[in-house]
C-alpha cells in the first residue's frame, strides 16, 4: 500500500523532477551536439549538477513529508556534488588545455 503525500509536497516535487531531467536531458544533449570538448564540459557540468540538485531536492521533500520529520540527507550529496563537480571538470579542462598545446622546443 502506497502512502499518501500531500499534495502541498507532491506539486513541488513534480515540478523539481520535471525541471530537473530537463536540464540534466539539455546537458547531455549538449554533450553529443557541441563541436569541442571545452563547450562540452561546460554544458555537462552545469546542466546535470542543476538537474541533480533538484531531483535530490523534490527527494528531501517526499522523504520528510514520509516520514513527518526534516529529512536532510540528500544535503551530504549535495555537498559532495558541489563540491567535486567544479573540481574534476577544472583537471580535466587543464589535462585537455595542457593536451592541445604544442610541445616546448
């Protein structure tokens, strides 16, 4: 048997899920139709971190409205998403910028 969700909480969510998929589908869209790897990088990055933070923000409102208590732990995966999406598209930006350069004679 499902549990009811107030509808207070399922309209949010909804429209969190929806708006997240679409940035995340936009973002790797822009990864099969951008012509280099620095625009790219840049599409993947932005759209899908948007697009996660959303879906794990309708996930916090489902999960409190569940349990009838605040539910922070989809915080952690915030954080950490923040946190090491910046970092690894910076090293792979400069791993590609240091591969394109010609080599010092």
């Amino acid at each position: 048997m499902m549990p009811d969700i107030p509808a207070w909480i399922a309209l949010p969510a909804t429209l969190l899920l929806i708006f997240g998929g679409l940035l995340t589908l936009v973002g790797s869209i822009g990864l099969l139709r951008l012509p280099n790897f620095f625009m790219r990088i840049h599409s993947v990055s932005m759209g899908n971190t948007l697009g996660v933070g959303c879906v794990l923000v309708a996930s916090m409102l489902i999960a409190s409205a569940l349990a009838h208590r605040p539910v922070i732990h989809e915080l952690l995966i915030t954080l950490f998403l923040v946190c090491t999406a910046p970092i690894t598209a910076i090293v792979l930006m400069q791993a590609a910028i240091r591969r394109t350069k010609p080599p010092k004679q």
